[in-house]
C-alpha cells in the first residue's frame, strides 16, 4: 500500500501534467500604447503570445472608442485577426499586421464586424488562398495589401464585395501560378495592382479587362510567356486609363495586340524578357499619350520589312513629321541590333529625348548629320559597349558637339570587394574599335608566319 505521502505527491504530479499538456484557457491582458501624437492609434510593442484555447484582451488607461487605426509592431503569434479588435474599436478603420503576425487563415468570419475598414495591411504573414467571398463583410476597404505571403491560388469571386470602394490591391511576392479570367471581376474602382514576383505563367484572357479604372499594372519579375490579345477586354475602345505598365523580367515571346489598345499609357517596360518577336513600333508610335519604352534586353529586332520613311530633309529640306507620337525616352540596349540604318527606323518618334542603343553590336550608324533635323529634341544617346569603329566614331564626335547631343558610354568598374560600379562618360576614343589597325596586325602575323613557314 502507498503511503498517504506519495499518493499526495503523486497527486500534484499528476495535476502538473495536467497543467502542461492541457493548460487552462486564459485571457492575456495586452497594453494598447496610446500616444498624445497620435490619439486613434493603437500599437502594440511587447510580444504576444498566446497558449491554445486563451484569448486576446487589449487594455488601456486612454479611451479605446475612438481609435481608428491598430498596429502591431512587436512579434507575435497571432494566427489569425483577433475579433476583439472590433469590439475594441468600434471605429476602426485600418488594421496593420504585417510582418510581426503568422497569420495564415482568412475568411468572412474574420471580417463579421469589419464593415467600416479601410485598410487591411496582412504584408509578410502566411496565407496560402484566397477564398470565395472573403471580404463581402467588408465592403468599406480601399488599400487590401497580402503582399509576401505564400498565396498560391485566387478562387473566383475572393474580391466579391470590393466592387465599389477597392483602389489598391498587392499581391507581390507570392506563389500564384496563373490568373484566370475571373481573378479580378467587377473591382470597378481599383487603380492599382502589384502582381511582381510571384511565379504567375498564364495569364487568362480578359484577366484585367474587367478593371475600368486601372491606372498601375505591375507584373514585373513573373514566367509569362504570352499576353493574351484581349488581355485589358474584348471592346476596342473600352481598354482601362492604365498610365503604367511593367512586364519585365518575364518570359515573354510574344505581346499580343492587347498593349497598343491602351490610350493613356504613358510608360512600358517590357525588358528582360526572353525573345519578343512580335513588338511592333508603329503601333505603339500610333499611343497618344507614351513617352517612355523600355525595351532593352527583349530579344527586340527590327521586322525585315518595314516601311520605308522618307527622311525629312528630303522634302524640300523640310521637317515632315512621321507620326505624333509623343515619346520622348526609348531604350534599346542588350538587342544584338547592328543595321546601321537604326535612325531611319525609328523615324516615328520625332519627339525622342533620350536613345538608349548600349550593348549592341553597331560598328557605325547612318544619318548621322539628319540628327537635327530627325529627332529635334534628341539630347542624349547611350552608345558603349558596341563594336564601334574609330573612323566612324572620330568623324562622328564633332557633329554630335555641335548638336549639342551628349554620347554617353556607361563604364564598368570591379571594387577590391567583386562588386560591380557604374560610371556614365561621355563616349571617347577608347570606346570603339580600331578595324584598320587590327586588320593590319593580323596580316603582319599572317606574314610573319608565312615567311617562318618558308
């Protein structure tokens, strides 16, 4: 028989065990940091966390009833958007969790009583979908921000319920893998989207067409390899104000018309992409409103066929514009581009400030006197690290100085630590290539070893 004792002690034990494997549910009082500064702002700055089955409960000496925006900026484990914070805050607006939560579930029940926020800042957490109707509970949210999390799927209709007040949507920095047709339908007011770095390969047709008010696109650092024709709507004419377009750093092969539908863009950035065989420059000259096209590193190439344009100064000497086009920056650098008839070509852009053609394998380039009359306004061209000759490039200099157009090569130099830094230098004598003078090498060895031979 045990003693009283170590039934006693087995007894406390046991309790112990207890307390350990199931503790007890619990309220964890939290300080809410209320500063004179800033009187509807709660932060929060100590750790949180919280045992299984305990719950969250904010304090403060202040008055809570008229905060209007929470934020947490200590780490925490918060798995979820605590539901106190609305009973809390019966005003609250805007709620800022990002990167100090784990909060990797969001549905409608999270949102039961959010029908007056704002701003939901979820930035750096763990969710993986977005289910159906997530938001319908709040319909009152103009920023949504999931960016770095681990989304890998949109279900149709997640956005339900922001049709009227949603302006900013960013999912950056996730693992999407395609977006559907229904991805974004009837957000009638959203003018920004942040899609970058994600892993996104298709695209649905009409994916941005239900997008009316769309002014910034950002798809940059994805895997698509073709934008659909009818990517912004099927209508001609109906196409969203977007002024901002990036997809570079894709895999992109071909663009579609969908791009030169787009009436108010002023910027495009399609470098670094795989292979574009399809961009097409009197389309895009034909935008009222573009001023800069980046398109270096695209695998960009000049068609074989292309219409001739009748340089101006041989219509009576007279400038005749080639198109009113408005572009006013356009680089063209990495391309493998050699036609020394590059000017001519881009004849449709009149209005060129600023020609990027670096890294390119040009030896010499054609009209360069009709500069002036051409491109008026051009002041600045990249031209280094091509295969420049020195014949053409010592003739060349002076006129481009008396045009007052600044040649600019953009020198690379190793630090002591492997970094790379960039220098921009006005182009020189010792950016080109001396053909005569390696021609005349090359025979003299060839001599040389000819006569050794004999």
């Amino acid at each position: 028989m045990l003693s009283y004792s170590c039934l006693r002690l087995l007894s406390i034990l046991w309790s112990l065990c207890l307390l350990i494997l199931c503790p007890v549910a619990q309220s964890l009082d939290v300080q809410c940091t209320i500063t004179a500064a800033e009187p509807t702002t709660c932060y929060i700055t100590t750790p949180i966390y919280l045992l299984p089955g305990s719950t969250l409960n904010i304090v403060n000496t202040s008055e809570l009833i008229n905060v209007k925006r929470f934020e947490l900026r200590a780490f925490t484990n918060l798995n979820r958007i605590p539901p106190i914070l609305f009973a809390v805050f019966p005003s609250l607006e805007e709620i800022v969790m990002a990167n100090y939560a784990q909060v990797a579930t969001l549905t409608a029940t999270d949102l039961l009583y959010a029908s007056k926020l704002k701003v939901l800042n979820l930035s750096g957490n763990k969710l993986e979908a977005i289910p159906y109707s997530t938001f319908a509970l709040a319909p009152s949210l103009q920023l949504l921000d999931l960016s770095a999390n681990l989304i890998t799927e949109i279900e149709p209709m997640a956005f339900r319920g922001l049709e009227i007040n949603l302006k900013q949507l960013d999912l950056s920095f996730n693992r999407l893998s395609t977006l559907d047709a229904f991805s974004f339908t009837d957000l009638a007011n959203l003018e920004v989207l942040n899609l970058n770095n994600n892993k996104i390969k298709l695209i649905g047709d009409g994916a941005f067409g239900s997008l009316p008010k769309l002014r910034i696109l950002n798809f940059n650092s994805n895997s698509a390899n073709m934008l659909p024709n009818s990517l912004f709507g099927a209508i001609s004419g109906h196409s969203p104000p977007l002024t901002y377009v990036d997809f570079g750093e894709n895999k992109l092969t071909h663009i579609g018309t969908s791009l030169y539908t787009l009436q108010e863009l002023n910027l495009l950035n399609l470098t670094a992409n795989k292979k574009i065989d399809d961009i097409n420059l009197e389309a895009l000259a034909q935008l009222p409103k573009l001023e800069t096209l980046l398109l270096s590193n695209s695998g960009f190439q000049f068609p074989t066929v292309f219409t001739t344009i009748t340089p101006p100064e041989a219509v009576a000497n007279t400038p005749v514009p080639i198109s009113n086009s408005p572009l006013k920056k356009l680089y063209l650098a990495k391309n493998k581009l050699a036609n020394p008839d590059v000017f001519r070509q881009l004849a449709y852009f009149r209005q060129l400030e600023v020609l990027s053609l670096e890294e390119n394998r040009f030896t010499l380039i054609d009209n360069i006197k009709s500069l002036p009359t051409w491109f008026p306004s051009l002041r600045t061209i990249y031209l280094g690290e091509n295969k420049l000759n020195c014949v053409w490039l010592n003739d060349s200099i002076p006129v481009f100085q008396s045009n007052n157009i600044n040649v600019f090569t953009i020198k690379k130099t190793k630090t002591w630590f492997g970094t790379t830094t960039y220098e921009q230098k006005l182009i020189d004598m010792d950016d080109c290539v001396d053909l005569d003078k390696i021609l005349g090498n090359i025979l003299f060895f060839l001599n040389k070893f000819g006569k050794a031979a004999l």
